[in-house]
C-alpha cells in the first residue's frame, strides 16, 4: 500500500461500453467532493487523487503519468471522434469548474495546466 496520494482516472468510452454501461457508472459515480466527473455522449471519466489505487472492472484505471498523459489528449481533442473539436475543451473546463473548491491542489493544477495547453494547441495549430 503506498502512502502518497495518487492522482486516478477511470475511464469508459463508447468504443468499449455501451451508454447502459456508461450511465450506469455515472450514476455509481455520481459527483462525489474530490472528484472531477467528465461526462459526455462519448465517455465517462473520473479523475481523483487516492491514497490506493483500486481498479474497477468496468473501468480502465490510468494512474499517476499516465492518467495525467489522457486528460491532456481529451483537452486537446486528441481523444475525440473528429480530432481537435472544440466542444470537448468546454467539457473538461465545466466539469473542472463544477468540482473547484473540493479538489486536491495536485488535481487542481493538472486540470488548469490541460486547460491552458488545450487552448495552446488550438490557437497554434489548426486543430478546433
């Protein structure tokens, strides 16, 4: 059992469940303090900061670099059907903005930081 706070997410999309499933785990999720769901028609993700990681079945559990690595593809678009579309950035910006306040500085910081290089990337390239 390590002792460091870990930064999570759980991942589903809709290339490896169907919404049932999706919805399901929303609902299980819910939008508990600590946490940032991001919920959209095509994926269902979770990022918070734990003391142990504990992987869920019907979930892809990234941890740490990796977790981090996802978000900052999903803020540039890099994640979604048509590569670059805006409206995933204003997802991630809601949901963030809709957890600040109840979130660990760790998970505060990496989600600002997406954010600032979700916007860099569109405004340097000709993604969005």
């Amino acid at each position: 059992m390590s002792l460091e706070t870990q930064l999570v997410a759980r991942v589903v999309h809709q290339r490896d469940a169907a919404l049932d499933t999706r919805e399901r785990l929303l609902g299980t999720l819910g939008n508990a303090p600590g946490r940032v769901v991001l919920a959209t028609c095509h994926r269902v993700e979770v990022y918070e900061t734990v003391d142990q990681v504990e992987s869920d079945s019907d979930m892809r559990t990234l941890v740490a670099h990796e977790a981090a690595a996802h978000l900052f593809r999903v803020a540039a678009g890099l994640d979604s059907a048509i590569a670059g579309e805006p409206q995933i950035l204003r997802q991630v910006r809601a949901a963030y903005e809709a957890a600040a306040g109840d979130l660990h500085p760790m998970l505060a910081r990496l989600f600002e930081r997406a954010l600032h290089v979700g916007r860099e990337i569109r405004r340097e390239t000709r993604l969005g």
